[in-house]
C-alpha cells in the first residue's frame, strides 16, 4: 500500500487544498506503480501546532517567519 504523509503547520491549508494535495498525490502514485495502487494509497496530511515544527533546531511559529495567512489564502 502507498503511503505519503505530509506535515503542515495548522491553519496554513484550506480543505480545498489539502485535497487537491490528497488527490495529485494519489494521482503520481497511480501514474508511478499502475491505477491498482490507487484503491490502497493512504495520503496523510498532518496539521502541526504552531510553534510545533522546526528546522535546524529552531523552533518556528508562523508569525516569526511572515506567514500568517499568506498559504492559506493561495
């Protein structure tokens, strides 16, 4: 079974989003092992609490790094 999770920070996705990302996923994952993996590819899109993700050690909130409702607005 195809599996991809992805991890978000909470509030920067719309469900329109986040379902086109379910969907284009399942679509490569389609295109990649043939149209049976499609009935089996779980896509996961995980929201993060703000301050609950970082890079590098470095703890991000979405304030610190000028994003707040720029993603979600897309």
């Amino acid at each position: 079974m195809p599996f991809a999770n992805f991890k978000v920070p909470a509030g920067t996705l719309t469900a329109e989003r986040k379902e086109q990302i379910i969907t284009r996923t399942t679509d490569l994952y389609a295109e990649t092992f043939g149209d049976r993996a499609r009935a089996t590819t779980l896509v996961l899109v995980a929201e993060a609490a703000d301050a609950g993700w970082g890079i590098g050690s470095g703890v991000l909130m979405l304030a610190r790094v000028g994003q707040v409702g720029q993603v979600a607005q897309d």
